[in-house]
C-alpha cells in the first residue's frame, strides 16, 4: 500500500477545511459535501469550531485516490492555533498551501511557507475561492513568485474568475508555451536538464519535463501552482492528480521482526470515557496491540511502558480498528495514560517536535469566577495543558494564582468557552503580560561534594553553564569519564538541570545554555545491591537545581523581551500620525518597505510584541479604517531600564 500524510496549510478562512470536504467527497468517503457556515464539516467537529466557523484544533482524516491512501491533517489557520500546525509539521510527507484568490499572500501565508521551505517539505499550491467576486489569476501568481519564492509552475488556466462558472484547466504537456515555462523553471536546479536544453531544444519531451518537475517537486525545490475553488469543486480533481503525481509517496513497510520502532505523537484527545487517546504517526517499525510499548522523553532513556489497548488506523477513509501499526501510517493509540504531545514512541524515538515557529509571547492570570472551581479549574486547565503543552500551566506559588502562556486574544477566548462548556467553569484573565527570557552574559561553574557540611545530599555535581545560539535550546555535555556515573543519574541530572533552567534569575525561563557536567560522585552499592546507603536519584534530583542556580548567579543573565516585526499598508496622509504613534509605542527600524503594487505607503520595522496588540487597536483611528497590519515574532532583546521579575511559580505545582 502507498502512503502521503498530507497537511493542508493556509492563512484563516482560506478553504482548507472546505476543501477537505471536498476532497473526501470527491474520494467517495462521505456522501454529502460539509459545509463550514452549517457546522457540518468532518474536521471541524468541536461545538466552539462549528459554532465559530474557524477551525481551532488540527483533525485528521483519510481518503483514497486509486491505490494511494492519503492521511489529511486539516490544521488551523489563525495565528492564535499556530501550536497545532507546527505539531503536525513533523509527521507530513507533503503539504497543500491554500492562498485566497481574493484576499492573495497574507502575512501568516508567508510565515508558513517560510517554515515549509526551511522544513523542506513538498508542498504544492493550491489557490482557491476562484468562484468568488475579485478573484485575481495573473495578480495571484505575480504575488506569488515575488511574496512566497520564485520557484513555482502554474499547472493550468483558469477562466470565468468571479463566477459560479469560474474553472480551471491543466495545460496539455503538449502545449509548447507549458512546456518552454517549465523547462525555464526545471534547468535552473537540474544540470543534465539544463545541458539537454542547450544542446538541443526539442531533446526535452513533455514526459522527460513532466518527471522532472515530479522530481523537483519532491524535493521541495519547486511548488506547482493549482487553482480552483472548493466550494464549486472547480480545478480540486486536477489537484487530486497533483497530489498523486508530484508529491512523495512512502511504502507502508511491512513488520519485520527485529525493525525497531520509531513514531512521533502529534495530537492528544480524550475520548468519551474520558481516556487518552494518542495519535502516532510511525517512522520505523511496528506497534501491536496487547503489546508492551516504550513512550515518552528522550533518547531511550525516561521512556515509560504501557500496553497498548487499541488502536486504529487511518486507511482511506474513517480510522479503523487494527492489530498493529506500521512505518508510514497514522493511528490513534488507546492505553498510554501518561502521553503527552510531542513524544517519541518507540527507544530509538527522538522525534518530539523542534521549534518551527515563534512562541507564546503573552501570559495571563486565570481567574474563576467562583472561587470553590479553583481545584476544578486547575485540574481542567491541565486537561487543556495534555492537548498544548505550550500554555505551560503553572500556579503562582504566593497567590496561588494560576497563569498560562498564549499566542493572543482568539486562544484567550477560545480557552474561556472550553473552560465553560467542557468544564462548567467560568473564567476570567487578568494581567496579560509579556512573557520574557533571560539570557546567559557569561560562563558560570558550581560544584557542591559530597561530605561537605552544606550538601545533605549523597552525589557530588559539578555543573558550568555556558551561552548557547538563540534557538538552539539546551545542550547537555560531560567533562566527566562516561561511565563514572550511572546512566540514571546522569539523566537525573539532565532532567533537573532542564527544568530548573524555566525559571532562571528573574524567573524567566533560560531558553538557551550549555550544561557541561564537571564534577561527579556517588556512593556505589555494596555487593548485595543498592541500598538506603548508597546514592539514588534522588539525590541527584534534589541537589542539581542548587547547583545550577549557583553556576546562574555566576554567569550572571539579562532579561530580554519579544520583538515582534511589522508590516504597515497605510493611506500616504496618514503617514505623519502614524509615525508619531509608532514612536509613543517604542517602534524601532521603520522604514518605508517596497510597495508590491500597493497604492498607499508601506512602513515595516519591529515593535516590542507587547505592543502589537496596542498598534492593532489604534490603527483604525489613525488611519480612517484603511491601514493594514501584518507582524510577526522577530526576535528576543534585552530589556532596557530595569528587569522585570516573574513571580516565581511553585515547582511542585508546574507539572500537575
Ligand atoms: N466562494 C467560496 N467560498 C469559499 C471557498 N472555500 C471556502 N469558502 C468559504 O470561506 C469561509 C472559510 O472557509 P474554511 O474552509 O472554514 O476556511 P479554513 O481555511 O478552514 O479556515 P480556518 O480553519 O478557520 O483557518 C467559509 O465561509 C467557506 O464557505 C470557495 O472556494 N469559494
Ligand atoms: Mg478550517
């Protein structure tokens, strides 16, 4: 069987759960085509998506075209859900980028695609709502080429724009203006093609182009363009085609005996009963049901076990039962009651997902409105914690007040009504603040040995903690021989030492560092087995964090604040008043940006993100109901003037 895990990507309202709809009609999978503004779509199935009409969390779902089984991921696309993409992200073959043909490249179009290309993941374009009043074609693959890479290939022609009417038509291979734009885009990344090409003109055939552009395409170094609209269905076949021919497929491989296991949880839900349910999406090997199976943390190491008690996998149409789930399939996982999103599965399972986008900027006190949900609103809030561990629940360990990290308004609300109808608990926020980092300044080293009066603890550590790149996370390193210390407790101190760096001086998380291992010691067991006397982990548990926090206060960190870049269409009147406001609002860099076809006056630079929201609100006013904002995570710089301090959250309560 061949297998495409296919995400569907877009700015918010493109079409892309409306053209999923379509997709698993055409594909003979459901009867009647869902449709958003009725609530009645396959992916958007919970009551706040349906009564919304936005999607809010990523679905999947499966259809077949011939013998290709497609696993779709339908994901969100306001910025508010960009948590949910990047989960999904890891897990995809391929990817459709839906663009509007009426509203073109927004800002959030551009962020994916820069992350699809980094990513290199085949992605094939998909531009939509050709049905609708002011729909562009030559405009939208101008905007293309210039805002997204100018590495694409229109796949067709499309005529009665902005009609019911509206369709789409491949262009014949044959057809010699097809074939000379798609030997322009091909010979630029292909040399053999190329020197065909100059050697002789006609050498290139409509099939030599065809599996070229395939070959391209696979490797994400160019990005046909589709057109069509998912509501009239025009130009969807010719995409489905698209989909088979121009995207990697994989083969779904068959158990071997000895295949390790290696798979990837992108999503957590609870079903009826309340119990986890993980979808897993498989790299190498098997998972049974009935079978014991290693998930969790990293390398191999604080791996937990649990049995598997079900599963299901997606197989061309709704997710059915099944013995096993092999390399390249999707499946829901039943039995693993401590999983969690991004976790590996399997030992060799190192695949939680990286950093692909920005992070949560904002925070926010979650208030109930009656104080006896307290209890009930944290145990609620860690429920909602499983499914986006980015809201990083944590409770303030003086006023035991609860916060959470967010992207923005729209998740605020959303959390706010799943509190209410899910949990009956009504809610409020307050203080939405800036969440900032620290930063190492320097080198910083601790030891704290064992049988000094000061270390009640039977390990001795010696830790340095060093500046690492911003982004790069942190990196665990020893100075010490490998084997001097039992691999459980290295790892001890490897968790420790991680968790102990999310709150640094300030109380900011240290999001980038070098730990380096200097010093060790244990009391090893007598020969008839560990005993109370000799180490545990334990002790390396509870001594690491004095010891990091000694080597934090010697490397010394400054508090740095999100930046957030900006892109400002604005009417050229208003551009004096906006200045000024750019100013009051500590904007930075602003310059007047290319206009791409714009009439009015560009101005781009960066903002503190904490003000964005401000800019957002006042634009309207400043600029009579015509400026236009587009921003996005720039950057982290020190805060200028005095730092300010988290209130340190209780540790006990972080992982609840
Ligand atoms: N005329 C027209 N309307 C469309 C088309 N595709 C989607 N729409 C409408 O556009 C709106 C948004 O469609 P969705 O499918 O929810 O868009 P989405 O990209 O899934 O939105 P989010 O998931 O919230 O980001 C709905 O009102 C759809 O009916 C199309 O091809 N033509
Ligand atoms: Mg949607």
């Amino acid at each position: 069987m061949h297998l495409l895990n296919l995400g569907i990507l877009a700015h918010v309202d493109a079409g892309k759960t409306s053209l999923t709809e379509r997709l698993l009609f055409d594909a003979g999978v459901t009867d009647q085509i869902g449709r958003v503004d009725d609530g009645s779509t396959q992916t958007d199935t919970l009551a706040l998506e349906r009564e919304r009409g936005i999607t809010i969390k990523a679905a999947v779902v499966s259809f077949a075209i011939g013998d290709l089984t497609v696993n779709l991921i339908d994901t969100p696309g306001h910025p508010d859900f960009i948590a949910e993409v990047e989960r999904s992200l890891g897990v995809l073959d391929g990817a459709v980028l839906v663009i509007s043909a009426v509203e073109g490249v927004q800002a959030q179009t551009r962020v994916l695609m820069r992350t699809l290309r980094r990513l290199r993941i085949p992605t094939v374009i998909f531009v939509n709502k050709i049905d609708r009043c002011g729909a562009g074609y030559d405009r939208l693959l101008a905007e293309i080429a210039a805002k997204l890479g100018p590495a694409i290939v229109a796949m067709g022609a499309a005529h009665d724009l902005g009609t019911a009417a509206a369709a789409w038509e491949p262009y014949d291979p044959a057809d010699p203006g097809f074939a000379n734009r798609l030997a322009d885009v091909l010979t630029l990344r292909d040399d053999t093609l190329l020197a065909d090409y100059v050697a002789h003109e006609h050498a290139l055939t409509g099939r030599r182009l065809r599996s070229a552009l395939a070959d391209q395409a696979r490797k994400a170094l160019v990005y046909p363009v589709y057109f069509g609209s998912a509501i009239t269905g025009a130009g969807v076949g010719s995409l489905t085609a698209g989909l088979a021919e121009l995207l990697p497929v994989t083969s779904h491989q068959a158990c071997t005996g000895n295949a390790r296991c290696r798979g990837t949880v992108f999503k957590v839900e609870r079903g009826p009963a309340g119990e986890k349910i993980a979808y897993v999406r498989m790299f190498e090997g098997t998972a049974n049901v009935r079978k014991p199976l290693r998930y969790g943390g990293a390398v191999g190491n604080t791996g937990k076990i649990a049995k598997v008690t079900g599963i299901s996998v997606f197989a061309g149409g709704p997710a059915i039962p099944a013995e096993s789930v092999q390399a390249g399939q999707i499946a829901k996982l039943r039995g693993l009651a401590d999983v969690r999103v991004g976790d590996a599965i399997g030992e060799e399972g190192t695949t939680s997902p990286g950093r692909h986008f920005a992070p949560p900027t904002l925070q926010a006190v979650v208030v109930p409105a009656s104080a006896a949900d307290r209890p009930a609103l944290h145990a609620a809030l860690s429920r909602l914690a499983e499914q986006d561990p980015l809201i990083n629940l944590r409770q303030d360990a003086v006023r035991q007040e609860l916060l959470v990290s967010l992207y923005g308004e729209v998740q605020k609300e959303v959390i706010q009504a799943t509190l209410a109808a899910e949990f009956g608990i009504e809610v409020g926020f307050m203080q939405t603040s800036t969440i900032c980092i620290e930063r190492l300044v320097g080198a910083g080293a601790a030891a704290k040995f064992m049988g000094d009066g000061a270390n009640p603890f039977k390990a001795t550590i010696g830790l340095r903690l060093g500046p690492a790149a911003p982004g790069s996370g942190m990196r665990f390193e020893l100075e010490i021989e490998r084997g001097a210390l039992p691999a459980a407790f290295l790892t001890a101190i490897e968790e420790t030492a991680s968790q102990t760096l999310t709150e640094g001086l300030w109380g900011w998380a240290v999001p980038d560092c070098v730990v380096t291992v200097t010093h060790s010691g244990y009391v090893p067991p007598p020969p008839q087995g560990w005993s109370k006397f000799s180490s545990s982990a334990a002790d390396f548990r509870r001594l690491t964090p004095l010891v990091v926090m000694a080597a934090l206060k010697r490397a010394r960190t400054i508090v740095c604040e999100p930046i957030s870049n900006f892109r400002l269409e604005i009417p050229p009147d208003s551009v004096p008043v906006v200045l000024r406001a750019l100013a009051r609002l500590g904007a930075m860099k602003q310059a007047p940006g290319g206009a791409d076809g714009f009439a009015g006056a560009v101005l781009t630079g960066e903002l503190p993100s904490g003000r964005v929201r401000e800019l957002q609100q006042q634009l309207p006013g400043l600029t009579g109901g015509e400026g236009v904002l587009e921003s996005g995570f720039a950057r982290y710089q020190e805060v200028s003037g005095e730092f300010p301090v988290r209130r340190r959250p209780d540790p006990l309560c972080r992982d609840e």
